[in-house]
C-alpha cells in the first residue's frame, strides 16, 4: 500500500511534510509540517510576514515549494496537481471579481472553471448560492454589491464544485460587525460538510470558530493546539479584579486577613465612590471565596469580582515573542561564533608570522657570526702563512 492510500485511510485530508519555501537567499517557509483531519476548521495564525500566505499558496498549488511535499485528500499536489486541485475550493484575501457578471453569472463560471460536469453544474451552482445566503441577489451585478456580499460571492465560487477542502483567506476583513457574525455563522455551517482552513488576523473570531490552531512566525512553526489548551499554556499573574464600597477605608488593612495575597493595588476610583483594586494571590490558590466571606465580616461591599481572562490574543503574544527572543539569542550566538572564528585565523597568522620572523631573525643572527668567524680565521690563516714565509726567509740567509 503506498503513503498516499494510506494517508487517505488515515482521513488526513491535508498533509503538510517538511516544506520549505526559498527566494533566493530568503526562506518564507521553513522545513514545516502539519496535518489537518476530515472536518476540522484550523484557524492559521502569524504576524505579517510570518509565512501564512506562502503556505496556503503552496497547499493550493499555486506556488511549488523547494523542498518537502503537500498530500491533499492522498493526492500529491505535486505529483497529481490535477486531482488534488479538485478537492481544493480558494477564497483569496482580495476578493477578486469579475464585475460585470452577475452573481449567478460567476458562480457559474467558477464551476466551468472547476470542471464540474455540466448535467450537475445548474444544480451545484444554485446549492452554492443558496448556502451563501446569496438568492435574493443572484441577478445583481458583483460590483453593485456591499463588501460583505462580496465575501460571499467568492465563498461560493469556493464552494461550488463542492471540495473536501475550503481555504479562507482573512474572510471577514474589511466588515461591518453584522457582516462579520454572518461570516462567522456561514463558516460553522461549512465546518459540518467541509475540512475549513481559515486565515485571519482576528484572534477572537478564530477562538469563536475554530477547532485547532496552527501559530507560524518568521517561517516556522511553533504551536498547534486547540485554542483552550494554549490560553492554558499561558504564563499569568493569579489576580482577582474587585470592586467595593469602603467608606471607612478598610481596604489598607485587608491584607493581613487574606492569606497568600502578594499585593493588593488600587486601579480605579469612581464617580459613585467605589474603588476598584486588583489582587494578586500565589499561584494555584482561588481567592474568591475567601475574599467574600472576609469582607462581609469587615463591612465591605463588594459591588463587582472577576478573575483576569486569558485570551488567544495574550497566548499568540506570549508565543510570538518568546520565539522571537530564542531567534535573537541564537543570532547573538553566531554573531559571537563568527566574531572568535574570525578572529581565531588572525591571531594564528599573527603568531605564525611572528615566529617565521623571529625564525629568520635568528638564522640571520647565526649567519652574520658564521661569517664573522670565517673572516677571523681566514685572516688568522693568512698572518700564520705570512710569518711562516718570513722565518723561512731568515732560516735560509743564516744559511748562506
């Protein structure tokens, strides 16, 4: 059985294995990799530049990765582009229509497009507007429509060959709140016939929508999660938010009666004369039952008491920039690698090159008093020779 009839008995209908993405020397992706189950909405969370778009571009097919491999429905997008393509439905971020068409006009056209058999293509483009919410307008012309109704137009071109898979790109930007609950509300009704990849910058609506949450930055992957488990994951403070009527200022006190309260800080005075104080407690310990049952006894009246809420917003900023800081400490480590690698060759050379110098400073030296000496004794030979010559001389005229 090969990987890919595998993978189609797994019901993974997307799976992403180690891409990456180069332009140039630039890497948007970096070595990735996911996987999405039948029926799931995953919500594709990253800051700008974060390599979102590249991604989704690369599981549509429109854009090929340098390296790794994307299995839609068991296709191979890169091997099978035609039958993975198929399984595909795409709402683009910039909502691009043809403007003089009407609605019915160019979601039929998508459906040509999309190779829907023409026996069904009458059926299947009157179900893709009817799931819209889009029959009261079918006959308007797109560009006479409001920015929601074009939201929808582009979803049912999305929808109209009927995928397994439908990717949103930022589907509610530029709406107004009704048109963003609308949006929101069609997206769940997809989720319970479609697997739904959604794009956006809207932390609350993805916490609202989806099922899973897949966190990107600077081209890599660094969470996926449901949404629940990473507010859990986040680091914060025990605090308890109250506010009391205290006209005898009772307040300053307080902290001696409550046990494991670290601090308990004045936020806000009101106009009505209530004051409203955080409290901050030791980790693991729920103060709010004792908090009541200690200012009843000191006469305070609590008029409001809420925990602080952990938000996706606040788990995709922790995320965010606890990896941000590991991708500057990692550069500031190479920098210094580079910085002693560089440095290391110089010194050697240095070293080198003062001892080649001393080196030959010395076979000079030694050379200059090797000469020195032959000198001597070449002019020691030659006074031997001379005085030899003239006791030679003397000798033969005491002869004579």
């Amino acid at each position: 059985m090969s990987i890919e009839q595998k993978m189609r008995r797994r019901k993974f209908v997307i799976q992403v294995e180690n891409i990456t993405k180069k332009y140039g020397s630039f890497v948007a992706v970096n070595d990735i990799s996911f996987e999405i189950d039948e029926g799931e909405i995953v919500g594709f969370l990253g800051p700008n530049g974060a390599g979102k778009s590249t991604t989704m571009n690369m599981i549509t097919g429109f854009i090929e990765p340098t390296s790794g491999r994307i299995i839609v429905d068991g296709y191979d997008i890169s091997k099978k582009p035609k039958k993975a393509k198929r399984q595909i439905g795409y709402m683009p971020e910039g909502v691009p229509l043809y403007s003089d068409l009407t609605v019915k006009e160019f979601v039929s056209y998508m459906a040509e497009l999309k190779g829907v058999p023409r026996k069904e293509r009458k059926e299947k483009v009157k179900k893709a507007i009817e799931e819209t919410g889009l029959t009261d307008v079918q006959n308007k012309l797109t560009k006479n429509l409001s920015r929601g109704y074009k939201q929808r137009v582009s979803m049912a071109g999305a929808l109209v060959s009927n995928p397994k898979v439908i990717i949103l790109d930022e589907p509610t930007v530029g709406l107004d709140p009704k048109q963003v609950t609308e949006i929101r509300a069609l997206i769940k009704e997809l989720g319970k016939e479609h697997t739904v990849i959604l794009s956006s910058h809207i932390l609350s609506e993805v916490s609202q929508i989806c099922n899973r949450v897949i966190i990107i930055n600077s081209g890599k992957i660094i969470a996926v999660d449901t949404p629940e488990n990473l507010e859990k994951k986040v680091v914060k403070d025990n605090s308890v938010y109250v506010t009391v009527e205290d006209p005898e200022n009772k307040m300053d006190a307080i902290k001696e009666k409550l046990q494991d309260i670290q601090e308990i800080k004045l936020i806000a005075e009101n106009e009505d004369k209530t004051k409203k104080y955080m409290i901050n407690a030791n980790s693991d310990i729920d103060l709010r039952k004792k908090i009541f049952e200690t200012f009843a006894k000191e006469g305070i009246t609590i008029f409001e008491m809420k925990k602080s809420d952990v938000t996706l917003e606040d788990a995709f900023m922790q995320l965010i920039d606890s990896k941000n800081s590991e991708l500057k400490e990692a550069e500031n480590t190479e920098s210094v690698e580079k910085t002693e690698n560089s440095e290391k060759p110089e010194s050697v050379e240095q070293t080198e090159n003062s001892e080649n110098t001393e080196s030959a400073e010395s076979t000079e030296e030694i050379q200059v008093e090797t000469n020195e000496k032959e000198e001597k004794e070449t002019e020691t030979e030659e006074t031997e020779k001379e005085e030899s010559k003239q006791e030679n001389k003397q000798e033969e005229g005491g002869q004579e």
